[in-house]
C-alpha cells in the first residue's frame, strides 16, 4: 500500500458519507413532494408528464394497486427494448450497420436492465447501435433505478404510516425519483467524465493510421451519458465490452474515483432518506453502522488477499507482486479492489478489473457480497428494502428470544408479515442453488466453464448469484452468451427482483394499514450497537450460511489448491 | 383498464424522451463545447492531421525500436475489446507468463515487471507503469542507438503522478516523443 492507495480510500469515503445526510433528506423532501431548488425547472416538466399520462398526482393507492401499475411499467420497458434490440438493424443511428440480437439474447438484455441488473452477454461496440444504447439501455437504465426507489419509498411509508391502506403513487414515486433524483446528478457526472476523457459523440467510429503504420478502429458512442447513469443508478452494464476497464469508459485514476464513488453515493444516502420518513435518525445510523461494517470486512479481506502475489507464477524471472492479469495500470490493485468490492456490495456489477482473474479469495468477497442479498448499501432502492427485510428477521429472532410479540417501530410483526419475509428469504438459494445446480448438472449449459479446476465451477456459481442478485458482473470467461443461459439467467434475475418486489409491496400494504402501539420501556431498542450486531449476525448467518458449501467448493478449494 | 395501460404506455415513451433524448442530446452539446477534444475521443493527430490514434487506447508496438504496451488478450482489438479470464490456477497463466518471462528477462535487470507479462483488463491500457518502461530502456536505447540517459529523462519527464493513483506513462505519447528524439 503506497501514499496514494490511502488517499483513494480516503477520497473515496469522504465523497460518499459527507453528503450522504443532506441528500438523504434531499430524497425525503423529493419523494414526498414538497419543494426543493430543482422545483423550479423540473417542477413544469414533472406536472406535464402527469398530465399526458393521465396521472392525478394526489391520487393514491392500495399495495395491489401500486404493485400492478409497477408491472405494468415494467412489462411495457421490457416490450419496447425487447423490440428495440430485435429490430435494430432497421432503425436509425446505427453508423456501424449492426444487425438485430438474436432472439435469446435480447430476451436476456431486456431483462437483466429491466431488473437493474445489466448482465450482458454481448460485447457494447460490437453488437448495440447507438440507438439501442440511448433510447433502450440507457432508458431502463434510468427507470429501473427509479422503480427501486419506488419500491423503497412504499416500504418506507409502510412502516411510517398508521392505520392506513395507501402507500402513495407509483407513476409519481417513479416520475419524481428520474426526474429529480437522477438526471441532475447523472448531468454533472457525464460532464466529469467527459472531462477526464470519456466520449461523447454521434459520429461514426474513428479510423487511425497507428504509429507503426497499421489501421485501427477507434470505437465512439454517446458514452459519457450512459456511463453516468450506470454507476449512479446501480446498474453496471458497460457501453463497451470490457465494461469500466476500457479506457474510454474510465480514462483515469480520477474518473476511477469518481465512477467508483458513484456507485454507492445514493444507496448511502437513501439510508439517511428512511430516517426521515420514520423520524427518527438513530434508526438510519444503526443501519447505516451495520452497512459500513459489512463493507469493511469485506473491503479488509480483498484488500489483503489481492495484496498476495500468485503462488502459481513464482519464477526468479517474474516480478513477486500483487497480480496484475485483467487488471488496468492506471488503477493499480488498491483501485480494482476497491471497485470489486463497491460494485458487487451495491449490486452495481460494472468491473474496473477482470473478476475471473482476481485471487481466489477477493473473488469470494465478490460472491459473498452478492450471496447475503446486495444488502450492504445495495442498489438504489433494493438495497435498503433487502437490509429492511433483515432488519425485520432480526426483530423477529429477537422477540423470539425474548418471548414478546416482535415489534418495529410501534409495528407489530404477526404471522403474515413473517410469511412475506420467509418468502423473501428463498430468492437467493432458489436462484443461486436450485438453477445453478440445474446448469452444473446438464452437460451443455456446464461447458459453458472455460477454466478448469475448482475455479470452473465459481464460475457456473458467480454467473448464477449474480444473476439472483441482480449484481451482473461476471467471471467473464463464462460463455453466458447460449439459449439455455441467456433464459435460465434471465429467469434468475426475474425471480431476483419480483421476488422481493412483491412481498415487499404486500408488506408495505400490511404495515401501513397497522396500528402503532406506543413504545414503552419493554419494547426491543433498534439503535445503538446491540441492535447493529445482531442484525450483522443476522445478516452472515441467515443469508451467508446457506451458500457456504458451494465457497468450500469454488473459492476456497482453488485457495488451498494455489498453496497461497 | 386504462387506469395502467395509459400512464405505463405514455410514462414509458416520455421517460425515453426525457432519458434517452434530451439527456444525451443536452451532455453531448456540452461537452463538446467545453471539452471537443476529450468528447471525440482523446484523438492523437500528425502535422498532416492524420489520426495516427487515440490517446487513451494502445496500439501494438512491435520490434526493438519501441516501447511495448501492456499484453493484450485480444491482440489489441478494439472491436470487440476483451480480456483473458485466466483464472490465478489456471495452468495457462502460468505457462505463458513463464515462456513470456523467458523472452524478456535480462540477468542484469533481474525479474520482469508483472506488467510486462499479464494481460490488461480491457486489452487496450493506454498506460505502463514507470518500472516497466524503464526495463525497456536498453532494448530500446540500443536499438535506437540513443543514450541511456537520455531515455531515462524522457520516461521521467512523462510520468503522471495522480494524488489517488499509481504512477503511469502513456505508450503512446512516450513513443511519439521517441519519433522526434531519434531524428
């Protein structure tokens, strides 16, 4: 570790927690309405898109109603970049002639940045035109992040709210999150990027006369733009193939640090958001501590291992250092790990580095990370909702050993609501386990594996959490890209988002329409470190241990098996 | 019915307009007023204005004359980029760093830098850090028939130090610097 890998550590978690507070009231004040120094210019744009849409702002609604509206946004957003990527041979803005996806394909790529997740099993420049970037990708970009905050703002009213059968709009919640929640933030980003040398063009691919006197291509895009809204909206899906390791997606150590911070900027400060909403403060920090905590272990543990020269290239001829295969100069290891870690902690999955070819153990991070449900800041919006869910188990198992009726914040917790939060509990093992002990078994969907050993099968397994996770970074070697696991991981990453989308909703509906009881003396305290460590137990046993034999399998046996 | 169909309908082609359009029409105006050169691409251009590359993507150096970019998985394609996926125990790693380690070691320069014999992760890294230039220097001051020295206040003198990041020099801009010292 030099003088400047503490400066990036440092850098980076001044940007996210300093402004994490006053943009997390920021969130409240936006998602609730009330006025803020950007209702002056997007306050007219927001009132004319409710009213082309047909949308009564002050019109509330039921959780069965909100969740159907949600379903149908997102069925219409994957019908039209379904179509987009089918058909865009024929449409315009499509300088390099690139023809239509095959149908699997597009199935998948809609899917995946429907659900926020962006695992891509294509190459950006090689094979989605410029149109197909903007007016598909970068659209659900936008909206999938929104959606999330949607969901999270419901949940949030849910325990907020008294006696009640509303939750508040979805057509709002979504429009007021894009709108004032991401464009402005996603503009000045662009513009940094831009900046420190990103492009951002509509002219045709460059051709240069190298110096040696060969040609070569040089790939160009409106890639500034996209590339904002896919770090700041916890998306990941890179614009070229190589995803944040390609020097015109992250030209240098700056941008590296602005891109890498951006990721959990606001999952950091929706923390804060829920704070507000329930009054209270301390309950933010609680969680907040927990978060930090999961991230440092994590964050410690990568830093280490990926600090340890490969025992399998030990030569007197080789340089003993950190290992440098798939990663770029210009980040260094410091760079790369700390990315690595970020981006699968907040459910992100753009890659600065090459994760196949990290050690074993910082691969393991990355897949743990994902496993306990992308809860350690998480997605815009998801990531909260999933840490509220073990917020809520850690009540339960607490008033279990208490023997009280479970309470959170003047909630009661009864049969249903523990109902919902078991089913919740199922997605990741369902889609990690179930279908990707499915893949492993089948001969063809396990060749997609092209490293042997151990390493083959975390592979198989990254390719499936990721997907559960709505992560979508990859161990990239995986040859995703075949009709079995462009459907079977579009199904994971279904099951990954409605699957806590939907009994979320319904608990949101359950909660809101409770009583709250006061809290007396005798009520299990939220706040304050006895609740932060339970609920990080909470959060390793429930969600870690389930996945633990298959790390045995994967990481740790090519960790034994290297002779680290 | 129509109480979803409409606002998803109409709510899914404005949030196009508004994030698929306006937003990246808006970036592009302004960024290329405020910053043409980094918005078209970083491109590198001779005195005739030919485009002879761009500054943020390697080309293949070959032969002694040069200084070589970081190893590319995909022979420097930039259509697609890609990287190797190795894993660390993956034999094939090993094997052809190992056989890479043998061309390029020097007894007196002692071990290869690690940069010098792994894959980057785009295939493209414009960059090398100075270690790994500074092996290259007798290749490439023997080739050239310069002065050590010389080389090594050129490597000096294109070094970036980024507060937040590892030392690099950009190939590229350090072999254009070459071009004008050779002759």
């Amino acid at each position: 570790m030099h003088s400047y890998d503490f400066a990036l550590l440092l850098a980076f978690f001044l940007i996210v927690l300093l402004p994490a507070p006053w943009l997390g009231r920021f969130y409240y004040k936006v998602m609730e309405g009330q006025r803020t120094w950007l209702s002056p210019v997007l306050g007219p744009v927001e009132q004319g898109c409710y009213r082309l849409a047909g949308v009564r702002a002050d019109q509330e609604q039921n959780w069965k109603q909100y969740t159907l509206a949600l379903l149908a946004f997102n069925l219409v957003g994957f019908l039209l970049l379904f179509a987009v990527l089918l058909l865009q041979g024929y449409l315009p803005l499509n300088p390099q002639h690139l023809p239509g996806q095959e149908w699997s394909l597009a199935f998948n790529t809609a899917v995946s940045f429907v659900t926020n997740t962006n695992w891509q099993g294509y190459s950006g420049e090689a094979s989605v035109s410029y149109l197909s970037q903007m007016l598909g990708l970068t659209v659900q970009n936008f909206v999938s992040a929104a959606t999330g905050l949607a969901v999270l703002v419901a949940l949030c009213r849910g325990i907020a709210r008294r006696s009640t059968a509303t939750l508040g709009n979805f057509w709002v919640d979504m429009t007021r999150a894009t709108l004032y929640g991401l464009l402005p933030l996603c503009l000045v980003l662009a513009l940094l990027l831009v900046w420190q040398g990103v492009p951002q063009t509509f002219a045709d691919y460059a051709h240069a006369l190298t110096l040696q006197g060969s040609e070569q291509t040089i790939p160009l895009g409106p890639a500034a733009s996209q590339i904002a809204i896919k770090q700041l909206g916890t998306n990941g899906g890179g614009f070229f193939g190589v995803n944040s390791a390609h020097p015109f997606e992250n030209p240098s150590a700056w941008s590296n640090l602005f891109e890498v911070a951006s990721i959990i900027l606001i999952p950091v400060a929706l923390v804060f958001t829920f704070g507000h909403y329930v009054k209270d403060l301390r309950q933010s920090r609680a969680i907040l501590a927990c978060m930090l905590s999961l991230f440092l272990i994590g964050g410690a543990t990568a830093l280490w291992s990926e600090h340890q020269p490969n025992p399998a290239l030990e030569s007197p001829q080789v340089q003993q250092s950190a290992p440098m295969e798939g990663k770029e100069s210009r980040f260094g290891t410091t760079g790369s790990v700390l990315w690595t870690v970020t981006t699968t902690a907040a459910s992100n999955g753009s890659v600065n580095a090459m994760h196949d070819s990290l050690n074993p153990l910082t691969g393991m991070v990355a897949m743990v990370n994902m496993m306990v449900g992308e809860v350690i800041f998480g997605g815009v919006g998801a990531g909260l909702y999933g840490m509220l869910l073990f917020v809520l188990i850690a009540v339960f198992l607490a008033g279990l050993m208490i023997g009280r009726t479970p309470e959170y914040l003047g909630k009661k917790l009864q049969a249903r609501e523990v109902q919902l939060l078991v089913a919740t509990l199922l997605v990741m093992p369902v889609g990690v386990l179930v279908l990707g002990a499915v893949a492993a078994s089948l001969p063809g969907p396990a060749a997609a594996v092209s490293n042997p050993g151990a390493h083959g099968f975390s592979q198989l397994l990254y390719a499936y959490t990721s997907g559960t996770a709505n992560n979508g970074s990859a161990f990239a070697g995986f040859g995703a890209n075949t009709v079995y696991h462009n459907l079977m991981i579009g199904l994971a990453m279904l099951i990954g988002r409605f699957g806590y989308i939907l009994p979320i909703l319904a608990l949101a509906g359950s909660l809101a329409a409770k009583k709250s009881a006061p809290q007396g003396l005798n009520s299990f305290p939220t706040h304050g470190p006895l609740f932060t460590g339970l609920l990080l137990v909470t959060i390793l046993l429930v969600g870690g241990l389930t996945f633990l034999p298959t790390l045995a399998l994967g990481p740790i046996a090519e960790y034994l098996s290297l002779g680290f | 019915m129509n109480t979803y169909v409409r606002p998803a309908l109409s709510l899914a082609l404005l949030m196009t307009l508004l994030t698929g359009a306006l937003y990246p029409l808006a970036v592009t105006g302004i960024a290329q007023v405020a910053f043409p050169e980094q918005a078209n691409g970083s491109l590198v251009r001779d005195a005739q204005g030919q485009v002879r590359g761009s500054a943020l993507i390697a080309q293949d150096f070959q032969g002694d004359g040069w200084f070589h970019s970081r190893p590319s998985a995909g022979a420097y394609a930039t259509v697609a980029s890609s990287a190797s996926n190795l894993s660390p125990s993956n034999p094939a790693l090993a094997e052809r760093v190992a056989s890479d380690a043998g061309a390029l070691y020097r007894t007196q320069q002692g071990p290869v830098p690690q940069a010098l014999l792994t894959t980057s992760g785009s295939g493209l890294d414009p960059h090398l850090p100075p270690q790994a230039v500074a092996y290259q220097i007798p290749r490439v001051a023997a080739a050239r028939k310069v002065p050590e020295e010389r080389l090594q206040a050129l490597l000096e003198e294109a070094t970036l130090h980024p507060l937040i990041g590892p030392p690099v020099v950009n190939v590229l801009a350090l072999n254009q610097a070459l071009e004008t010292l050779g002759h």
